[in-house]
C-alpha cells in the first residue's frame, strides 16, 4: 500500500504523521519505507539517528518530480507500506504525491487558518484524480485540543470538502518532538496515551486499506 501524507500548507506535521504510522506499522510486521519530498530531507536526517536495535525503516529522498512514481513503484515491489512524506508546495510535486498514492492522509490542524487554506489543495486533488481515478482520502485532525466545540465546528466545515474525515485524532504532546530527536516514533516511547492514539490511527488506517483490497494481513501491534 502506497499512502500519501500531504496538505499544500506546511506546519501541520506531515512528517511527523509519515514517521509515527511508519514506526508503527514497523511494530506491526509489515515492512515498511519513508520516501521523504521535502528538501530539507527531514525524514532522511531521521533514519540517520534512528537505533539499529529497532525495526528497521528505510527511508529514501526523492525531491524530482520525475523521478517519484518510478522510485514509488519500485519501492513498493520490495515493501508492503510505502509512506510518501509529503511537501509544502504548489508545484506539480503535490500532485505527483497524490497520483503516486493509494490512499490519501491529510493532515490539518484545529484552526480556522488551516481548514480556509484547503481549496487550493482541493482543486490539487481534483486535478489528480482526473487523471488516476477516485483515490480514497482523509483528513486527520492533527495536534487536537479538548476543545469540543472547535473540534465540531472544524469537522463540519472541512466535511463539505467532500473528503473523509478519521475518526483518530492526534493530540498535541511533547512525546512527539522527543522521538523525533532519537529517531523514534511515540509507539517506542513511555507515554501510553501518544502510544494508543497513534495505534488507533494505524489500526484505522488498515481497516480501510482492507475495504479496499490494499493491504495483506499482518500481525496488529
């Protein structure tokens, strides 16, 4: 399965997203790679710091436009996840990085500023699958509050984007930032509430890669 983690705004933690699934779908036996667009190469100076002792996750920067749906395919051959960290970008990278994806996740933030920022994303999207047909696509609710009413209002307006919405939402914790020093994810760390939250995630993902036939079956962390 190929996911895309993509948004056109930066700041709402795609790569963090890309290297917590990737950890965690690491834990749960599927082999697993990052291909990290972004050219500041984040998820490569990542792996670099990453401890031998853990599953091992590969991770490959692919910054040229042309060169991402072979490296994909490719890649996807060896490994059962291929995680596409996606760029900040208005080019035709972004549309590259949905075109070159199975499934779509997209994460926003809880704020008014991102949720307005959509529509040039939207229409990104739109273009694509022009071109490649439906590709199933979620919005993930990424450094969520316990703000309900906020949360209400932000999921029935990005709703009418007509895109799905994940039930699993990502808190904003310090363990996210300490992983990512180390070369971990927060299903490695000792902070349970990040841990379950990130496995909901995954384990949500997967049962909508096997709605629609993307996956084989693994072992569940």
């Amino acid at each position: 399965m190929k996911i895309g983690i993509t948004n056109l705004k930066g700041g709402v933690g795609k790569t963090t997203v890309s290297q917590n699934l990737a950890v965690c779908f690491a834990h749960m036996g599927f082999k697993t790679c990052i291909v990290d667009t972004d050219e500041n190469q984040n998820s490569l100076v990542w792996s670099g710091v990453r401890s031998a002792d853990l599953p091992d996750i590969m991770v490959v920067g692919v910054i040229d436009i042309n060169a991402l749906p072979k490296t994909v395919d490719k890649l996807h051959r060896d490994y059962d996840i291929v995680i596409i960290d996606g760029t900040p970008s208005l080019s035709e990278m972004a549309t590259g990085i949905i075109v070159s994806s199975d499934i779509l996740i997209i994460p926003i933030l809880p704020s008014a500023h991102d949720y307005r920022a959509m529509s040039p994303f939207f229409k990104r999207y739109q273009q694509a699958t022009s071109l490649k047909g439906e590709i199933p696509a979620y919005f993930l609710i990424n450094q969520y509050s316990s703000n309900g009413n906020i949360y209400k209002r932000m999921k029935e307006v990005i709703e009418g984007f007509k895109i799905g919405v994940l039930q699993s939402v990502l808190a904003k914790r310090v363990a996210y930032l300490e992983t990512a020093v180390d070369g971990k994810g927060v299903y490695e760390s000792n902070d349970i509430k990040a841990k379950e939250e990130i496995v909901n995630l995954t384990r949500e993902i997967v049962e909508i890669a096997k709605i629609n036939n993307l996956i084989k079956l693994k072992a569940t962390a």
